[in-house]
C-alpha cells in the first residue's frame, strides 16, 4: 500500500513546516532548508517492498542536512540510494563533493553527515534499507558515497534499470514475491561495489590485499562444503595456515567468524525468500551447516530469532529489529 504525503492543499506560507516533517518521518530526521520565497508544493509517494521502502520525491530548490547532532539523536544505520529524473543536485559526504545530474544514481550513508543542495524544481526516487542488508565492508562504503554513476554507462546501468523497474513494478508485489526481488536488487548493489573498487580486476599476486579477495572469492564459491576449513583453504592458496589467520587478523575477523556469518546471512536470505528454498534443515545443509542444532544456536545468537521463526514471520522481525 502507498502513502502519499502532499503539500500541495497548503498555503506557501504552512508549507515548509509541513514538508520538513513529511521528509523526516519518510527517511530519517534531516534539516531542511526550502530556498524558494513561495515554496512549492511537496509531495512524496512511499511503499514498503521487504526491508526497503522506496520513495517517489518531487519538490522545490531546497537544501538538505543530516547532521552529526541529528545522527547522535536517532543512532539509525540507513542506506539511501537515489535516481535523480529532474533537476540537478550537488551531494556532499566523506569530503567529497560531486553533482547528481538526470539519469544517475548516487548513495548516501545515514549514519555520517552528509548535505544535498539542489537549486531548481526536482524529481528522484529513493531506496532506503538498513544498512545491514548490504553487504558490504565499511570502507568500500565510504569510498563510493557522494560520487554520481551515469545509468548509462556500464554495470551502473544495470543496477540503476533494476532498481527503476522495481520502483514501478514494486508494489504490485506480494510480500514473498517483494523480498525476493530486494534480497536480488542487494547483491547487485554489492557486486557494483565490488567491481568499483577493483575487486575484478588482475592484481599483483604477492600483496596481502590481493590474497584476501582471492581467498575470499575461494571462500565464496565453497560455502556449501562442509568441510571447508583453514587447512583447505590455506592448501587451494599455496600458503600456510598461519599466514591465512593473519590475513583475516587485517580484516579485524577470523576465517572461521567470516565463513559462518556469510553462511548466515545467506541462509537468513533463503528463509525469507520462498518455501519452495525448503526446510530450516535443508536450507542450513545447503550452505555447509551440518547440524541443525548448532545451527538454530548461532542463528539465533546472530539475529535475535530463531530460524523457524524468522522463515514464518521474517518480514515482521526484520521491522522489530529497525524499530
């Protein structure tokens, strides 16, 4: 169902106090500041679709503030991706600075300060998710906020096609149907940051970086293996098992911590996303789990729930846990 919050029945004079509430109670709290003398009507279209609310945004020149007095006050960890369709906008964050022009697409972190200015009338869509839904390592994170990627160029395309077409397709969408085609719109956005930040190119071989990928990647295409371990890990790559230890020690992890919560995260996935995936059991088997018990232990200490609960009510657990 959609939620429509306008402006457009207010005066200009009613309307700037009216669009700051309707902007923060759609994202997260924001200072805004409308630059028009007689500002124009706002309006905003939302839905739900899984874990992601997706936002139809058209308004005036304005200029947005997330600040860290802001952040401190609602200690929420949001991802905002935004397709700008009309009117220019010039983003701030991580001491960057780049402008959003028509047919890109740009990110946002919620949880670091950040200022978006646009001087004209505009129109975006925007896909707000908790930031734990994507997978990906905080400093590739930081390196990709405030940059504009052209939804003409390239994988950038792809990933900004999908996210347009779920846009308008998305609430057509049941809620099993829906988390399945979030749950698919995430890994792409991981796999761009991947690509992004050069994970497919050739690296030098002897670099402790470059080993890391490979490893991981190796860990990756394994994770079913139930007997996937340092010892065959270290012997697929040709190095001892200690130097493998200190690698992940750079990652601030261990390799047996990284394999289970990859494992996790994508039996959580699987759970949500069809019965047809199968049982607690068989979905736990699929990615390496051999005992159930064990399990159901780690699930539970790693998502507050237990497995059988989460597949039969995922969707309202994963609003719990915002809350």
């Amino acid at each position: 169902m959609s939620v429509v919050l306008s402006t457009a029945e207010l005066s200009a004079a009613d309307r700037s106090e009216r669009w700051h509430e309707a902007v923060s109670q759609a994202f997260v709290p924001l200072n805004i500041n409308i630059l028009e003398e007689d500002p124009s009507p706002g309006r905003i279209v939302t839905h739900r679709l899984g874990a992601m609310q997706i936002s139809d945004v058209q308004a005036g020149s304005q200029e947005v503030t997330r600040s860290k007095r802001l952040i401190a006050r609602d200690g929420k960890e949001y991802l905002i991706l935004t397709l700008q369709h009309r009117g220019s906008a010039v983003k701030e964050q991580d001491g960057r600075e780049c402008l959003i022009e028509p047919g890109s697409f740009s990110i946002s972190d919620s949880s670091r300060p950040f200022r978006k200015k646009v001087k004209s009338k505009f129109h975006f869509t925007s896909f707000h998710f908790p930031r734990k839904e994507l997978r990906v390592r905080d400093e590739d994170l930081h390196a990709l906020t405030a940059r504009a990627f052209s939804s003409h160029d390239g994988s950038a395309a792809l990933v900004a096609a999908y996210f347009a077409q779920m846009a308008r397709e998305g609430a057509a969408f049941d809620e099993v149907i829906g988390r399945q085609f979030v749950a698919t719109g995430l890994d792409l956005l991981a796999l761009f940051f991947d690509e992004q930040r050069g994970r497919f190119r050739p690296q030098p071989p002897e670099t402790a970086t470059a080993m890391v990928v490979r490893v991981k990647d190796h860990i990756l295409q394994n994770l079913s293996d139930p007997d996937l371990s340092p010892t065959t890990i270290a012997a697929a790559h040709f190095i001892s098992v200690r130097y493998l230890h200190k690698l992940f020690q750079l990652e601030a992890t261990t390799v047996g911590e990284w394999i289970r919560a990859e494992r996790l995260e994508r039996c959580r996935r699987d759970l949500l996303r069809s019965p047809a995936l199968g049982g607690v059991a068989t979905i736990a088997r699929r990615w390496g789990f051999v005992s159930p018990s064990h399990f159901s232990r780690v699930f539970r200490a790693a998502y507050g729930v237990a497995p059988r609960d989460w597949q039969a009510h995922g969707l309202s657990c994963e609003r719990r846990t915002d809350e």
